[in-house]
C-alpha cells in the first residue's frame, strides 16, 4: 500500500481449460522489494496461488491447495498463511480490491469481503428490464414449421409450427391454432388414422408429454401422460386409432392408451436407439431395427400381445426401413447385401459398391412370391351363361335393393416367423455381372479373347452409352 513493494504472479493461466493444475506453470505470489534489488516467493506452494491483493500488512490471494478455490491471506510481520472463505462447491473467482473492500465471483453470485472481519456477504443484484423479448406479439409462423400431418380424408391437415399447432385447410378454410401453449414447445402432431383424434407432444410441465385434441368436438386439449421421466423423441397411432406409440431418450418404446391414460413399456433397448418403428395393418405387431453386436442393424417383428420379438434378417448384413404392405402380407426393407465385387485394374483388388437392394420378406408360408413368373394358359370359350333370375320387385313396384354391406375392418396379418430368412426376395433389379452397367447378353459363340475391365467373362468390347453406363458386348463369332 505504501508502494515500496509489488506483489504479483509471474505466470497467468486462470483462462486454461483444466482445474487442480500442480505442474510447472502453477503461480505463486511473489513479493519483489526494488531498494533491496530481492524477490521473495512468499506462498511457495504447489497449487495456483493466484490474483494477489496487498491490504495493510497482509496479502490476500486465492488458491485451490484445498481443490475448491478460495480466498487466503498472507501476513508479512508473522509469514504465516490462512483460509478466509470456505466454500465447498464453487471456486472463488476474479477477486480484487480498492484497499478497503475485495469483491468476487462464486456460484454466479456476487460477494464482497471485509478483510478485517474475515466475513463474506452477498451481493443482491436486481437488473431492471422492458421485457422487450418478453412481450406478447403476433408471429408469422408460415415458414418456421417443424412437421405436417394429413387428415385420413385429405381435407386438413395438422401442422406444427415455432412450437404451436395448427388445424390448417388444404384449400380454402380457416386455420386454427388448437394448441395456443407460448410457453411450451409442441411438435411432431399427428392426425388419428379415425380422424377424430390429433395427438402431439409438449413440454409445458417442464417434461415432455403427450397432449390429445378432439379433432371432431374442438375444446381445450388434454395430457395424456404424467410424470414422464425423459425426453420423448417422437410418436405414432396404431392403425386402429386405439394406442399410441412413442420412442424416448432412454432407448424405450412405450404403448400409450390415450383413452385410459395409461401406458406400458413395450420393451427397452440400452444400446441403441429403435428406429424405423412401424405398426403392422392389424395393430397386433411392430417392425423396427436394432443393431446386433458387430454394429449391423437387425430388422425385426415384434408380437405386442405376446411380447416376442423375432429376427427378419441376419447380422451378416446391415438392413433398415422395414415397412408393411397395406394388406399385411408382405415386409419390404433395405439391405446392403449384394456382393458384387468390381476388379480395379489400378489397384488390383476388388472393391464392393452398391450393396443395397429393396428386398420384400413373405410373412406367411402360404404366401407365394409374387415375383413368381406365371405360365400362360389356353383359354376355352365357356359356355353361355345362363339367364340369371329377375328380382323380385320391391315396395311401389321398384326392384328390391341389396343392403349395402358395412366396411370390414384390417384382416388379421398372419405371420410365421418359422423360415422366414429363406422367404426373403430382392425387388430392386439388376443382376450379379450387370448391377451397375448394362451388359448385352445376345447369344453368340464365347471367345477366348482378352475381356475389357468390369465386363462379364466372355465379352470383348466395352462402350459408353452416356455418362455412368458402359455396354458390353459380345465380339463376333470367329471365322473358320
């Protein structure tokens, strides 16, 4: 305070991305005495002795010999050191002084130290504000949705939008907003398959839970779910409008009731997240893929009923996209399981491109391939049909109607998971030698002459149609 001494650090390294440092560029507090031409290290500790204030006869600095960064003092008549502030979760930071009074940073508060009492206070800070951002006002949201969803009749449609949900006309109509929640982000809103029902996802109770809008009767929407533990990732209705399902952060796929309120964990996967999850047409099973061991994705079918799952593909071969066919009796998906090797001429190996396919599984064994070439038939001139007997006429002398049957529901899907591997079919084409060129196969005499690179054996001449496709042919027979 006198000026006649300087105490400081000769390095800084409080801005470093690591605590705890006990190395070679760790400060120390030094006091430097210009008529006496010394330095003296007066904290010579292995820890960061850092930020010093010199106030009357003592010097106050902080450290973190004790791990958590606090305020220490150092009196120059006694050398002795000691802790003044004890805090046991924040470090003390940036602190300095006028010589009367030392303010610092901990926990995001603000403090201020009496060094003669040794006791620190906090600071109340109160920030006046216009609430600019806070202010209620009308957005145009057209161009910030997140997701649509169509009604089963194609009139409407369910958008979401800068965390709202809207009931929008695909022509001509009024756009309502059906969620009206400016303090929770609502997405992924999906219309029922019925119709009568749009279900969404918020986070108004500070979790993420579903909410369930009367699509037919309007009024203020519904939570669905309590007490959700994780984030839910996204959501779809059974094809029957009775349950949803929903995928979260804890790698869960939960069966929703939203009539009952209740819900049930399908099942759990710790490894990996489920994806491609789909209902089948009955909503008694579920697809979806998960990866095996070595990191190759698995399709598989789940019985819901019966809480079985059972393997479609092998972990030979990394497959996704499972999706049931309309009449439930097929599952079409992706794999990466042509091997078609390609022979660099460069490098003189083999390289494998273009391994995906689209391949379609029989669910039944009764299912035939309807890849199946079928065998013409003669076809013999039936015999006349014979007149077919009038209707008898009705009330008022008009032909009596038939009663309009009333629509079936979805046919139950049969699936026998038994051979299942063996009733897989690929529907992409293209074949082994010809995959990613077109190769002429017209029948003409095999030459033993020398074959161009990337041409089935046999061939002789390679030429460009257009850009990415080659034609190979066969060489002419030879001359005798």
């Amino acid at each position: 305070p006198d000026g006649k001494k300087l105490a400081y650090n000769r390095v800084m390294r409080e801005f470093r991305t690591w605590k705890y440092y006990r190395g070679g560029m760790a400060d120390d507090v030094w006091v430097y005495d210009p008529k006496a031409g010394k330095v003296e290290n007066v904290t010579d500790n292995a820890a960061q002795d850092i930020f010093p204030m010199w106030i009357g006869d003592e010097i106050f600095f902080a450290s973190d010999r004790d791990m958590i960064m606090n305020i220490f003092v150092y009196n120059t008549k006694t050398k002795k050191t000691e802790k003044v502030t004890d805090f046991k979760e924040y470090d003390v930071k940036f602190p300095s002084t006028d010589g009367k009074t030392i303010v610092f940073e901990n926990g995001g508060w603000l403090y201020k130290l009496d060094p003669k009492t040794r006791q620190a206070t906090k600071i109340p800070v109160t920030l006046a504000s216009d609430d600019v951002y806070g202010r209620t006002e009308r957005k145009a949201v057209a161009d910030k949705r997140t997701g649509m969803s169509l009604a089963p009749d194609g009139a409407r449609m369910v958008v979401t939008a800068r965390g709202e949900v809207f009931d929008v006309p695909v022509e001509a109509g009024v756009t309502r907003n059906i969620s009206r929640t400016p303090g929770s982000n609502d997405r992924s809103a999906v219309w029922s398959p019925d119709g009568k029902w749009i279900a969404w996802i918020g986070d108004a109770t500070g979790e993420t839970e579903i909410y369930l809008y009367d699509a037919v009767k309007g009024g203020d929407p519904v939570q669905v779910t309590k007490g959700t533990d994780t984030y839910i990732r996204s959501l779809q209705w059974s094809p029957d409008s009775k349950h949803i399902l929903y995928g979260d952060r804890k790698n869960r796929l939960v069966e929703v009731d939203p009539v009952a309120k209740t819900r049930r964990t399908v099942m759990e996967n710790p490894e990996a997240e489920f994806r491609g999850v789909q209902y089948s047409p009955d909503s008694k099973w579920i697809t979806y893929t998960r990866p095996a061991k070595n990191e190759m994705n698995i399709i598989y079918l789940y019985n819901l009923a019966e809480g079985k799952e059972y393997p479609v593909t092998e972990r030979w071969y990394n497959s996704g996209s499972p999706t049931f066919s309309t009449d439930g009796k097929y599952l079409i998906f992706t794999s990466d399981r042509d091997l078609n090797p390609q022979y660099s001429s460069i490098e003189w190996n083999y390289s494998y491109t273009n391994m995906s396919g689209v391949y379609m599984a029989m669910l039944a064994k009764d299912t035939p391939s309807p890849l199946i070439a079928k065998d013409p038939e003669v076809k013999v001139e039936a015999d006349a049909p014979k007149e077919a007997p009038k209707a008898e006429p009705g009330k008022g002398g008009k032909p009596a109607q038939a009663k309009a049957d009333k629509p079936a529901g979805p046919k139950a899907v049969k699936i026998d998971p038994d051979g299942i591997l063996d009733r897989i079919v690929k529907l992409s084409s293209g074949t082994a030698a010809c995959a990613a060129r077109v190769c002429s196969t017209s029948p003409r005499p095999r030459t033993t002459s020398a074959r161009t690179p990337g041409c089935p054996s046999g061939t002789a001449t390679r030429k460009r149609s257009s850009p990415g496709a080659a034609t190979c042919s066969w060489p002419p027979p030879a001359r005798r």
